[in-house]
C-alpha cells in the first residue's frame, strides 16, 4: 500500500514551492511514540510548549518498564507546522500533542490530506474549540479546552481585593485588558476578568467580599471600609468606562482596534503606552510576548502603583517584575497525562477514552481552571480559590460564569468581544 501526501506553501511570493511527503510504503504507527509538535515558538518558552513537554516526561516517568519514545518537533514557522505533522508519521509517531490554537488550520488540514494515516494516530490537541474541527472525522483527537472565562473571573475579583488593599485611598481606581487577536481563546480570559470585576463591583456581593478580604489580609472585618472603591474597567486606548451600564444595555466599547493588537514582539507598546497615560492601575494583557510592552512601561516610569495579571501561566515566574498580582492559569499537565493514559488503556477502561476521544466531544473540567500564588501575598489566590471551588453554595459562582459564557459563545460572533453579547448578556448575579 502506497501512503503519500504533499504539502505545498509559498516562502515569498517568488519562491519555489516546499514539498513534505510521507515515506512510500506502509507506516507502522506506534501508540506508545509520543510526539509534541510546538506551535512555532521554542520548547523552552516556559508556556505552552515547555509545560506540555514536561507533561509527557511525567507521564513516561510512571511507567519506567514500558518501551515509550518521545520527541518534539519545533517548526520554524507558522508555514513550517504542517511539514511536521509529516515528520512525525515518517517517524512512525502515533501519539502526538499539539498545543494552542495555531493547530486548528494544519489538524483539519492533514486530516483532509491525510486521512488514512490520521485515523491511525491519536492527537491531544489543547486549547482546542467547537468550530475548528466540526467539519473532519475528529473521533481520534482529544480536544481539551480550558474554561479560561473562570481563571479570569478568579482573576478579576482577585484584583478587586487587591487593588482595594494597596490603593484605597486613591481617588479611582482602574483596570483594563488587550488581546493579541480576536480569537476565543483570548476573548475567553477577557471576558472572564470583565465579569470578575463586574462581580467585585456588585453591591449584593459586599458583605461577602468584606469577609473574604479579611481572610486573605487577616484584618478584623470590623475595621474594614463599609464599602469597597469601585473598579473601574475601562477601554484601554480611549478610556472609555465599560462596566457600570444598565443590565441589558450595550456600553459603547469602541473599535476591535482599541482591544486587539497581534502576538508580535512590541505589538501592542501603543496601548500599554495610552493606557499607563489613561491612569490603569492593573492591565491584563492577553498577547503573549507583548507582556513585556506593560512591563516596560511601568519600569520605564519607575511606578510603584501599576500592576500586572498574567495569563496561561505563572507569569510572575516568567518576567523578572514584582508588579504580578495574580496569573489567569491553564493546568495543561493533568488533561495531557489523563488522556495519554486513556490511550493507553483503552482496551480495559473504553468509557474514560471516550471521554476524551469521541467525535466532537469537547474535554473540560473547573478543576484546569484557577489562579497563580502570588509572591508577596500567596493567600490572595489560596482563599479565592477556596472560596469559589469549595462545596459550600459558593461554588456555583464558577459554574454559573461558565454558563453564562457558554450563552455568549453558542451564538458564535465574530467579535468585537462576540458581537458585544458579553457586555449586554446579563450575568448571573445581576
């Protein structure tokens, strides 16, 4: 049997086209050698890349008598991806994951191209989403998604509290976000630190909050402020406040422009440079590298008043900057391992793989979502966490903004923030 295929993409618009066959003949693909094919950036990026890699390790670490292999593939560029999903099956990989959203276009792509060799792999695809692998035979691919809308909602209460701590006395406070594109995956984190200060902002969650406030700084609630200073959310490049509308209204948010940069290095230095001038207390930057554009802002004015969320990972331990108060996190080690080890044992544990590996199934659970430790003040996220993932009533909280996200989404807009259902839709607690 002669399995082949042939990639083809233009370096520059006079180049010779590039060719990626697979090898002639019959490919034996193994299961247990398990590849991670990065999404252009380096194995070492200390995100996405470099946590999925130790994932893997860990899970071959368990089972030190099986004969597994692995190997990641980094790709050059973005044009490069698919040339290794190639490699990968001409090296007789049957296990392969993929992280991030850059994946979705080459998935359904060498699906396509190639499905009979795809069908005999299995891939662990994270951060993955209904629309992208809707149309293919997708039965084989693990699509784990995260509820970032959570981990950003941990993180907007938590800046609430902690904003309120260091700045009180200021006569305002305020908070925004940008996203390096207008992608669900970014737009998720958005729209979850939105809601979070929405939430921190709602009078009938005062009380609780004084309560929570007090656990995390051990202050006698007795001493605390009858109210919190209100956060104020605003568009970082006009300045526009966003939050405090009427239930059902739609705030004027301005143009995609004013939110959504690209992930390129100093990318988005205009907004962090309009919204440090706008007087934003705390910026959630959803755009990769561009972190770095917030970060030297604030270092280049030496401002002990400006602070930082992070997103995916524990920035705070990527960026040598004490200005992090939380980090919106993905837990991407436990859905790899878990669906590595359904592959493993499908044969004696069928339900768990299908859990993970059904045709359009979508894999999610609360418990990949939460927020980092921070440093200086490790029981802000501890107590947060507690508060809205324990088994009190609290905790339908989380589940709540997830439902109510899912609202938003199932209506599938093309930004800006999904066709401004996120400001108009009503959240739970309103």
């Amino acid at each position: 049997m002669k399995n082949s295929i042939k990639i083809l993409f233009t370096i520059i618009i006079v180049a010779p086209l590039v060719f990626s066959t697979i090898a002639c003949g019959k490919i034996k693909l193994i299961k247990e050698n398990i590849a991670l094919i990065t999404d252009a950036g380096s194995i070492n990026d200390k995100s996405f890349n470099e946590l999925s890699w130790n994932a893997i390790n860990a899970f071959i670490k368990k089972y030190p008598n099986k004969h597994f292999q692995k190997k990641y593939f980094t790709p050059q560029n973005n044009n490069d991806i698919l040339n290794k999903y190639v490699a990968a099956a001409n090296n007789y990989y049957g296990t392969i994951v993929v992280p991030g959203f850059l994946h979705a276009k080459n998935l359904q792509e060498f699906c396509k191209t190639n499905k009979d060799i795809f069908k005999k792999q299995h891939y662990i695809w994270l951060d993955a989403n209904k629309f992208d692998l809707a149309n293919i035979d997708n039965q084989n691919v693990a699509k784990i998604v995260f509820d970032s809308v959570v981990s950003g909602f941990y993180a907007g209460v938590s800046s609430g509290i902690f904003l309120n701590y260091k700045m009180f006395d200021q006569n305002e406070i305020k908070v925004s976000t940008w996203g390096g594109g207008d992608k669900q995956g970014v737009v998720d984190f958005m729209a979850g630190f939105y809601a979070g200060i929405r939430y921190f902002n709602n009078d009938k969650n005062t009380l609780e909050l004084q309560k929570l406030f007090s656990s995390i700084f051990n202050n006698d609630s007795q001493n605390l402020k009858p109210t919190f200073k209100k956060i104020k959310f605003i568009n970082p490049f006009t300045g526009t406040r966003i939050d405090n509308h009427n239930v059902g209204e739609v705030p004027n948010i301005g143009s995609a422009d004013d939110w959504f940069t690209n992930f390129n290095s100093q990318g988005g230095m205009h907004l962090a440079k309009k919204a440090y001038k706008l007087g934003v207390n705390a910026m959630m930057p959803v755009a990769g590298i561009q972190t770095m554009d917030w970060l030297n802002v604030i270092k280049d004015n030496n401002d002990v008043n400006r602070f930082t969320i992070g997103v995916d990972i524990d920035m705070s331990k990527v960026y040598d900057s004490k200005t992090f108060i939380t980090s919106a996190l993905k837990d991407l080690k436990t859905p790899i391992i878990d669906s590595l080890t359904a592959i493993k044992n499908k044969h004696k544990d069928l339900e768990t793989y299908k859990k993970y590996f059904s045709n359009n199934v979508l894999a999610s659970s609360l418990e990949w979502s939460g927020i980092a430790n921070n440093q200086d003040f490790p029981k802000l996220s501890a107590n947060i966490m507690k508060h809205f993932t324990d088994n009190s009533t609290t905790n339908t909280k989380a589940i709540d903004v997830k439902e109510w996200y899912k609202k938003v989404v199932s209506k599938n807009f093309n930004n800006i923030w999904m066709g401004k259902e996120i400001f108009k839709t009503k959240l739970p607690w309103e």
